[in-house]
C-alpha cells in the first residue's frame, strides 16, 4: 500500500510538472510578444493560440481519455494493441478532414479574410499544429494508461523546451511575428509526433476494430461538451471582444488573462491533477465528509492568498510582461479574473458530489449553461463598457457555475462545506485586492510596503473572525508541529508527533 501511495504522489507530481511547464514557457514569452509583436498582432496571436487550444479539444473527441478507458478495462484490456491503432487510424482521418476543409475554405472564400487581421497562412499553420497535437495528445494519453509517468514528462518538457527556442529564434532574430510564434509550435509538435510515434509504432497491432471505435466514441463523445463549454466560458469572451471591440482589446484582456493564470499555474492546476486520486482514497472512509469539506477549505485559502498577493502586483507584473505602455491598463482587470479563478478551484472541490457517486450527467450541461450566460452578458454589456465588462461577466458566469455545482452535487453526495469560513477568506480577499486600485498614487516606497502588509496580513486578519480551529492553532502557535506536520505529509508516515489527520478530524 505504502509503495502505491509512493507511486501516485510521485506520478501526480511529474504529470504537474509537465502540465505547468508550457503554460510558464507561455508566461516566459509574454515579454518578448508583448515587446515584438504590435498591440494588434498580439490581440490577433491570443485569438489563433485560443482557437488552436479550442479546436484540439474538439477534433480529439474525447480519445485522449477513451484510449485510458480502454487500456485498462477488463472487457477491452487484451485489445490494447489494436485499440491504440484504432483510434491513431480514426483521429489522423479526422485531422486530414479538417486539413481538406480547411484548404477548401481557404481557396474559395479568402475574401472573408480580408479585414480580419489574420491571414490564410496564420489559418493554415494553426490548422496543421491542430492535427499533429490531437496526435501527440492521444500518445501522450496512452503513455499516462501505461503509467510511465517519467518518459511523458520527457517528451512534454522537450517538447515544451524546444517550441520556446524556436519562438525565440523566429520571433526575435528572424522578425516572423505572429508566423514565427506558429512556426516554434509546429516545430515542437512535429518532433514531438516523429519521437512518439517511434514509441507506439511497436505497441500497435494493425487491425482497425470497429467494435472497439464505437466503445471509444461512446465513451469519449460526451466529454467533448464539459470540455468544450468550460474552454468557452474561459476563452470565448476573446472572440466577442475582437468582434465587438478590435484585436487592440483582445490584446489587453489577454495579457490580463494570462497574468492572471499565473494563480491557475502554480496552485489551481496542481490540485486539479492530485483531487480525485485523493478523494477516491478517502471516499467512504471514516470522516470522508469532514475530510472533504477541510479540503475545501484549505485549497480556498491558499487559492484567495494568491488572488490578493497577484492582484495587489498585477501592476508591476503587466509592467514587466507588458513591453509596451499600451498594455499597462490591463492591470484594472485581473483582480477580477483572479477572483473567477479562485471560484473555478473552489467548483472542483464542489463537483466530488456528481464525480465520486458517477453522477456526471450534469457537468456537461452546467458547463454549457455558464458559458451561454457568459456569451450573451458579454453581447450585452461589453459594447458599453469595454473588456472589463467582459471579466465581470465571465465572474458572474463562474458564481453561477459553483452554485449550480453544489446545488446538483449535494442531490448525490452532500459535502458539508464550511460556507461560513469560504464567505469569510473571499471577502476578506476581494477587500484587500481592491486595495490596489487606491494605492495608486502614494509614493513608490509606501505602496511596495503597504502591499508585503497587506499580503502577509491575510491569515492573520483571519484570527479576527475566529477562523481557526483548537486543532489548527496548536500547529500554528508551535514551530516544531508545524514542522512535524510537514514532514508528515511529505513522508505519509504515522511515526511524527504530529497526525497530520488529526487536523481534518477535529
């Protein structure tokens, strides 16, 4: 058991790594975009990067997690060879489709290009860099159902290594803008597709099993709509924006938006990966309800610590990943978008209800009803008041998305969540975020100070409002038990002074 619990930590842990690397290599680049690339050219870079990320979720069609399902399902597991063949078959037809429509489009509509800032070449590229990661994305998938956890963190760091190289060279030495930008991706997934190909060419046996792709579709069909919906209430208000506004706004809000993710890269994201093995651990096990609603709690805090901490430096940050003045007013947003952020966390806790007892019927649907919202408020109010409508709209879209998911998940499983506690950590985080538009005007010095004190104030202000438990506080007035405590999780030992269990079950 030890050995197993060893192993999952340590896979959960690389497949974080690999997962956050391209999104730091995304923030690593901002400069150099921000700096190269005009305010147009990066609104129109943002709309390509998002439509690239949209149509890989959907051309895959939910095989990336179909080929797991079938790697290890009794019913399919002696078929893995021919299954892994299957569905590289189906998926490289629907990528060569999507090729051929594209080309089609291309060569007899190319006036609709004519004001959009994009060009036939931009379309094309991306088109190709679609078809060769829904690829890759599928060998990646079966190298996770193999469980070889340290050969997919290879590739993908590789892989996410030599795509930044290559958008360094092509966009600051040889000046390709936004054609450089799409040459270092193509790049990076056609060596990546060459390398794993040579990987899973031995482990394919070369019979297409009908069977086996209507099992594959079925499963993997439906996940394309939770999928889809949740990159469009995150990424659709792009293309509204560019619509309504111009690429000089999508410029803006991305930027915002990708500082912004620097919240979802080092804490959101990490626990998304390690939730569900843990809560599949805990479920049905003594205090399981307690242990999942602390969960909550814990994960929100550090969550809203990182909302105030970015917020209060968002405008240092878009001074440094912004190279050009033109950027410097997208600061006044990402509080807001941080704050969507933190309730997108908080809904994966809220979602154990449907995911734990399989009820994920309403995921889907929930998904899609918060991303329709979020579209139509941005119609709506985003031609009166600009992009930062648009973020206020996309919280209002997750409030709606957390409460629906709570609502739906209790029906199966309640988790008695400390709302009291989650109301207390969010209020106090959006009063000392907002902090930052205020501040504006003080001198240098006492702004920097004032905002280490308010950053380093949040737990603290949480002693006034009789946040702690008996439990927590013996670990937080003792130095050594906060220690013990530490080590105890890191070694998953019973042998410290402290039980780090001791802390849920109080």
């Amino acid at each position: 058991m030890l050995a197993r619990i060893k192993s999952t930590v340590r896979d959960t842990f690389i497949y974080s790594l690999s997962n956050i690397a391209p999104k730091a290599a995304g923030v690593i680049l901002l400069p150099l975009f921000t700096a190269k690339l005009a305010l147009t050219d990066f609104g129109n870079w943002d709309l390509i990067d998002n439509t690239i990320q949209i149509l890989s979720e959907v051309v895959i069609l939910g095989q990336a997690s179909a080929i797991i399902f079938l790697n290890n399902s009794a019913e399919y597991k002696s078929k893995k060879e021919s299954a892994l063949f299957t569905l590289t078959s189906f998926l490289i037809f629907i990528g060569i489709v999507l090729v051929l429509l594209t080309e089609i489009l291309l060569s007899n509509y190319d006036s609709l290009l004519q004001y959009a800032q994009i060009t036939s070449g931009h379309i094309r590229l991306a088109c190709y860099i679609v078809l060769l990661r829904v690829i890759n994305n599928l060998f990646l998938a079966k190298l996770r159902a193999d469980e070889e956890s340290i050969y997919f963190s290879i590739i993908s760091l590789a892989k996410t290594l030599l795509m930044t190289i290559a958008i360094i060279y092509f966009v600051a030495y040889a000046n390709k803008n936004i054609e450089g930008v799409l040459f270092g991706l193509l790049l990076s997934e056609l060596l990546a597709a060459i390398v794993l190909l040579l990987k899973m060419f031995p482990r394919m046996k070369f019979v297409f099993d009908k069977q086996i792709l209507a099992a594959a579709i079925k499963f993997g069909f439906p996940l394309i709509f939770s999928s889809l919906g949740f990159m469009l209430l995150n990424q659709g208000d792009r293309f509204i924006i560019k619509y309504l506004l111009g690429s000089k706004y999508v410029a803006l809000y991305g930027l915002a938006y990708r500082i912004a993710g620097v919240l979802n890269m080092f804490l959101i994201l990490p626990f998304t990966l390690g939730l569900l093995p843990v809560a599949y651990k805990y479920y049905r096990q003594p205090d399981d309800n307690r242990f999942f609603s602390k969960l909550m709690t814990y994960s929100t805090f550090f969550f809203v610590w990182g909302f105030i901490f970015i917020s209060l430096f968002s405008k240092e940050l878009v001074v440094v990943f912004g190279q050009r003045d033109g950027y410097h007013s997208a600061y006044l947003i990402i509080p807001i978008i941080l704050l969507s952020y933190v309730l997108s966390g908080m809904r994966l806790t809220a979602s154990l209800g449907m995911m734990l007892t399989k009820n994920t019927k309403h995921i889907a649907w929930i998904t899609l009803l918060s991303s329709a919202v979020n579209i139509l408020l941005n119609f709506i109010f985003v031609p009166a008041f600009g992009i930062i409508a648009a973020a206020i709209n996309t919280l209002v879209a997750f409030v709606l998305f957390y409460f629906l998911t709570i609502h739906f998940s209790n029906k199966y499983f309640k988790i008695k969540f400390e709302n009291q506690k989650l109301f207390i950590m969010i209020f106090i985080g959006c009063v000392l975020s907002s902090t930052v538009y205020i501040i504006q005007e003080m001198n240098l010095a006492l702004q920097y100070a004032l905002k280490i004190i308010l950053v380093i104030a949040f737990p603290f202000i949480l002693f006034m409002f009789k946040f702690y438990e008996k439990a927590e506080l013996n670990v937080l007035n003792s130095p050594a038990k906060m220690i013990d405590f530490i080590k105890g999780i890191v070694r998953g030992t019973k042998d410290n002074s402290i039980d780090s269990n001791s802390l849920i079950q109080s």
